[in-house]
C-alpha cells in the first residue's frame, strides 16, 4: 500500500461546557506511534506516553468525577480510550469501551457525567477539532521580459538573492514573522535572518489555568523545522513544587520533559542561552546547572537571573546550593549574573554556591553582574574569583 503523502493535521482537544475548566485546551501533533494520556496524575513515559495534565477549578470535597483519555496517533488517523474502566466516558452519545480503541475524527463530542456527592451534575463536554493554522499568501512570479539578456540583473528582489537578503536584514522580528507567510521561498529566505535576530523563548507558564508548560518543549521539536539550527534560547525555568505537596507529579513531568528536550541528540548548537526563574531548594537550583552544563561547549553568551531564596522563612539559617565542580564554558565571550531575592537579610553570608559560577566564566570578555544591595558583598566576592583565575591562566 502506498505511504499517505499528506501529513496529517495535527488536533486540538478541548474543554468545552460544564467542566469546571471550560478555557483549557491542547494541542496534540500528530507524530506517529506517540501516545497522549490525558488525566490528572503522571506516572511515567513508558506508561503514559506524553502526559496532558487537566485541572479543573472545582471544589475535589465537593465533586467526586475525573477525566481520563488515552489517545494514539497511528495509521495516519486518531485512535481514543478511557483511561480506567467504567469511566463513563461517551464520544457522539457512545460509550466508550475501554479496552478497545475507537477511531477519533475532527469533530467528535466526548461527555463525561459529573458527580457531585454521588449525585448527577450534569454533563461535561469536550470537544477535538483540527488545528487550524493562518492562511499564507499566494505569491505570483512576474514573467520576465522576453528580450532582456539572463545575465541582466534583476532588481525583483526575490531574483536576486544578494539585494533579497540585504533588505530583508533591516526589517524588524515581527515584520521577518509576517514576511515568511508570503510563500515557501520567502519563508526559506526569512528564517536564517530570524533565527539570527531573535530567541525561541519558553516561558514559564506555571499555574492552575495553564499546568501543561513542559508541553512547549514536545511542539517546539515537531513544529520547528530544523531546530537544532536556532542558536539563541530564553527559558524561565519554574519552581518545582516539593514532593509532598505535588501528588499530581507536576514537578516530575516538567524535568523529565527538559531532559527530554536538552538530550544532546537534538543538534542543539545553542550560543546564546537566558535562564531565569526563582529558586526555593537545591533541586530548582540544579535544573539551572543542568541545563546549562547541557550547552557548555558551545554557549558565547549567558545570562543568568535568579530570584534565590538565600536563607529560611526566620531569616537565621542560610539556604545551602550545590557547587558543581568542573563546569566551565570554553566559548564563553559574555556572562551576565543578576541575583535578587524577597529573604530577610543575613549578618553573615557566605553564599558558597556562587563559587561555581566564577570557576566557569574565566575566560570572558564582559562580565556583568548585579542584585540586591545586601548581596553586593558576595557578588563582589564572585567577582574578584574570577579575576583572580583569569590573572593565574595569563600568567
């Protein structure tokens, strides 16, 4: 049988009337053999495939009903079934069997009866539709005049890749952005220029109304094409909830989503890297020393913004952060280190974490550095180490 030269469109599952979540919603790419689960408590990869968190603002004394789907890309279509038996899950007024998988289609309705004390609530709807993308614009070549010579030059801009290009260098982000919608060529004319002017960014989108934000990762390497070729990324890392207070595994999934995506058979050649985020216990901490040790080789520049608890809530213990020995950058041209923190003020601060950052960077060119005023003393401190290695490499 012949291979399906069509790509399939990618879907969006979405929260649509009487869930208690009624803004919620994801994309899901198609990628053959993946697997999507969508429930309220990861478990692992092997198990789940990629894990959609839904979260619903009801009252769990109250509501006693959840929502679990499993849906399977294969074949060039969708495949779905509940996550547990007697769920009481029904696609198109079905009920689904979940020990078989039904085929989805854009446009199926799935309803779920809400309990609320073991008493009816009526029904919750969800909907899966195709994912619709902006229209591109259609773009007609000119034919040239009959009697001018090939070796003429052209002025038309997308005949002569020289002047194209030279003129494309001026123009804004979002006007690189719109321009690459025009047709196939701009959009391959366009993206070199894009992928040098500007960062691929991921947010930190860590609340109850958006708890998905390591899904940025999985649809940044479907939809890029190419991505190892983007050199500048800005990521705000979130604060991972500690274990007894995230029995839905939040914290889990997001650093083995990260890891997922920082593997070094991705391509990343990344040369300018932003971290920011806050920093409440060594284990935030280190998701900045391992993803930055990810990209070591080859970083030119790095930023780093921290917002670090430096001591407890009583303000007389100081926090303790993991040095890491070895970390060093070879490329590195520029570093900036801004630190700020909402802690009470110590008498005395060693702040012995810092140390990691000055072994690593003696072989930049501009250095910056800044923070809140009690902190200058160790900023300083950072300071006048890495002046002190790069004074012992010269001599």
């Amino acid at each position: 049988m012949a291979a399906n030269l069509i790509q399939t469109p990618d879907g969006v599952f979405r929260a649509k009337f009487n869930t208690d979540s009624d803004n919620w919603s994801v994309i899901l790419p198609y990628v053959d053999r993946r697997k999507y689960t969508i429930g309220e408590k990861y478990t692992s990869w092997d198990t789940q495939g990629e894990f959609v968190f839904f979260k619903t603002s009801r009252n769990t004394e109250k509501w006693n009903w959840s929502f679990g789907l499993e849906i399977l890309c294969d074949l060039d279509a969708y495949w779905v079934k509940p996550v547990e038996a007697g769920g009481g899950i029904f696609k198109n007024g079905e009920k689904l069997d979940d020990q078989v998988k039904t085929r989805l289609n854009f446009g199926d309705v799935f309803t779920v009866t809400k309990f609320r004390n073991d008493v009816s609530g009526g029904l919750a709807n969800f909907t899966f539709r195709k994912r619709e993308h902006p229209k591109t614009w259609d773009f007609l070549e000119k034919a040239s005049d009959s009697d001018k010579e090939e070796t003429e030059l052209s002025l038309i801009p997308d005949r002569n890749k020289l002047i194209f290009s030279q003129i494309l260098s001026h123009l804004s982000v979002p006007n690189l952005k719109n321009a690459r919608l025009v047709c196939r060529y701009w959009d391959e004319e366009m993206t070199p220029i894009l992928q040098r002017k500007s960062a691929m960014h991921f947010p930190n989108d860590w609340h109850p109304s958006a708890c998905n934000p390591s899904l940025q990762y999985f649809r940044y390497i479907h939809g890029i094409r190419n991505p190892a070729d983007w050199p500048n990324l800005k990521i705000a890392l979130p604060k991972l909830p500690a274990k007894e207070d995230d029995p839905e595994n939040w914290g889990n999934k997001y650093v083995t989503d990260l890891n997922w995506f920082l593997q070094p058979t991705r391509g990343h050649h990344v040369k300018t890297l932003s971290l920011s985020g806050e920093i409440c216990s060594d284990s935030d901490y280190c998701l900045y020393l391992d993803t930055v040790s990810h990209f070591k080789d080859t970083l030119e520049e790095l930023c780093v913004d921290l917002d670090i608890e430096i001591c407890d809530k009583n303000g007389t213990n100081e926090k303790e952060y993991a040095n890491r020995l070895g970390l060093f950058f070879p490329s590195l041209k520029k570093f900036a280190l801004r630190i700020f923190t909402s802690s009470p003020e110590l008498v005395t601060l060693t702040a012995s974490w810092m140390t990691t950052w000055a072994d690593a960077v003696t072989r930049v060119t501009s250095l910056s550095t800044g923070g809140d005023d009690f902190l200058g003393s160790s900023i300083s401190k950072c300071e006048e180490r890495m002046d002190e290695k790069v004074e012992g490499e010269d001599g």
